[in-house]
C-alpha cells in the first residue's frame, strides 16, 4: 500500500492553534479563569456605578448600574456553563458537555432584557417628572473609572473567547463593552443636562441605554438558538476540510476515490465533522482505514479540537449514492429486519 510522505500543512490554512490554546493558555489559564475575572470586575462595577447614582441620583447612573447587576449575574452564570462544559463525555453524555455554554449565553440574553425593562419602568416616570441632579462631577468621574474597568475586561473576554472558541465568553466580553458604551451614553447625557438646564435629558438617555440593551440581548438570543441548533461551522473552517479533501482526491486520482455527505457543526469548543469516503470496492479494509487515518489526522491537525467520524464505501456499489441525506433513498433491497 502506498504511504502518505507528504508533510501536512493544512494548518497553515489558518493561524495555528494548539491543543493547549482550547482547554487554556500557554500560562495554564482556562477559560474559567477569565470567568472569575469577569464575575470580579462585575462586583467592583457595581459598587463604583451605585455609588456614583447615589450620589447624583441620575437615572441615566441607575439604568448603568442595573446592567453591571445584569453582567455579575452573567458572569456567574458563564461560570457555572464553563465548569460543565469542562466535564469529559460520560456514558448519558458521549459527545461531552460543551454545549453548556449556549446556556449560559442564552441566560445572559434573557437578563439583559429584564434589565432593559427595569430602566424603562425607572426611566418614564422620571420623563414625566423631571428631577434635578447632585454631585455630578464626582458621580461621572466613579462611571468612568468603572466603564475604563468593563472595556479591559471585556476586551480581554472576547479576545480569549474567540481563541478559545467559548460562546460564554465571547458573550460576557460582548456585554461588557457594551456597557462601556451605555457608560459613555449616560456621561454624556448628564453633561448636557449641566450645559442645556435640560432634566428632561437624563430620563431620555435611559430609555436610548435600554434600547440599546434590547438589541444586544436579542442578538445574543439568535446566536444562543444558532448553537443549539446545530448550525455548520464557519465557511473558512469548512473550506479547510474540503481542500484536505481536494488534496486527498488528486493524490489518488487513479483511483477515483471521492468524497460526499459532508457534515460540520458547532458545540461550544467542540467542532464535529462526519463524511463518507468512496474508494475502490476491491481496497482492502487496511487500505481504507489507513487512508481515513491519514485524512482524519489532517483534519485534526488544521482544526483542533475536532471529532472526526469517516464512513468508508464501495465506489461501484449504488448504494453508495443513496444516503448522501440524514435520511437513506428508500430504493434498493428491503431490510429483511
């Protein structure tokens, strides 16, 4: 049988990403470390934010300590999602626990609307009934520092969640700068209530923060549902696999083998990828198992973290043709089951 002597360089496709890169960094950090980091900034945000309210007893301020309330809660949650998702599969759950994470994204969605909600309801009867503001230069002076805090923090989060493919973080660190820009909304609504005399402002600002909050929170909604339903991974990672399978073809053109029913999808840090391989009926079952070792080792080497699963089939056989679906063509023999 003849040997693959080429050197694999699928993985330049790509930038490189290490086995380590997915459960950690080189400094041994998971991503429940950057977990805890988040649920600690959440804590001292909602301290600095309800300080600066109390002190100015802006809406504006309350509306951004709400949503710090919201990201601790998050954070938490994220938490909770990684250590599950960290879990090796167990005989109930054989393709692991990564899935966990879209909970916790999912969660994160649904506090983000209640938070938006509570502004509103706070937000209006201020509209109604204007109030004048105290202690405004202090009180912005807290936001700010908190808001500087939260944009680390959350550009850290995204970052390490885009390396580690984690969709609780990603969502945490999209969060977070989010309320860095609900942060730099409300300071600058109250100055203009101190430049224009305009009360009415402050409430206005709130309702804009709560606004904005709805569309994130139905943004990541509609991730949260495109993970749990098993959506195909990006088409730059799926183009990877079906190079490798170009490179696979070409290389045993006389042969004819060729490729079909390919699959990809998503779980948290998890890629799977199915396919079936046609290879001339008179292979031997080595020769066939050899030649989805290779492929399945490219596979892994360009796109770590995957699970790999190869159906080998006859390329003169019809039936070959007929389970390309999730469902086989009902032509041919009948079960005698």
């Amino acid at each position: 049988m003849e040997k693959d002597t080429e050197n694999r360089t699928f993985g330049a496709l790509e930038e490189p990403v290490s086995a380590g890169e997915v459960s950690g960094d080189a400094s041994g950090r998971s991503p429940r470390f950057y977990a805890l980091v988040s649920v600690a900034t959440a804590v001292a945000t909602i301290a600095l934010k309800s300080g600066a309210y109390l002190l100015t007893g802006s809406v504006g301020l309350f509306s951004d300590a709400a949503e710090s309330s919201v990201n601790l809660m998050a954070a938490v949650a994220a938490l909770w999602a990684l250590t599950v998702a960290a879990r090796p599969p167990d005989e109930e759950h054989a393709y692991g626990h990564t899935k966990a994470e879209y909970f916790s994204s999912a969660l994160e969605g649904v506090l983000i609307l209640a938070a938006a909600t509570v502004i509103g309801v706070t937000a209006v009867p201020r509209l109604l009934d204007p109030q004048p503001l105290e202690n405004v230069g202090l009180g912005l002076v807290i936001s700010l520092v908190a808001a500087g805090l939260n944009g680390a923090v959350g550009l850290v989060l995204l970052r390490e969640g885009r390396r580690l493919r984690s969709a609780a973080l990603r969502a945490d660190g999209r969060h977070l700068l989010t309320d860095v820009w609900t942060s730099v909304g409300v300071v600058a609504g109250i100055l203009l209530v101190g430049l224009t005399g305009w009360l009415v402002l402050d409430p206005l600002i709130a309702l804009v923060v709560a606004a904005n909050i709805l569309w994130v929170g139905g943004r990541l909604l509609n991730e949260t549902a495109h993970g749990l339903l098993d959506t195909a991974l990006p088409a730059g990672e799926r183009e990877i696999i079906e190079r490798i399978q170009a490179h696979y073809e070409k290389r045993h053109e006389k042969d004819g083998i060729e490729f079909h029913a390919l699959r990809t999808r998503g779980a948290g840090t998890r890629r799977f990828v199915s396919m079936h391989v046609l290879v001339p009926g008179g292979w031997s079952v080595k020769r066939g198992h050899d030649l989805s070792e290779r492929i399945e080792g490219d596979i892994i080497a360009a796109l770590p973290h995957t699970t790999v699963s190869m159906h080998i089939e006859p390329l003169e056989d019809a039936a070959s043709f007929r389970d390309q679906d999730l469902d086989r063509s009902p032509e041919g023999p009948a079960s005698s089951f």
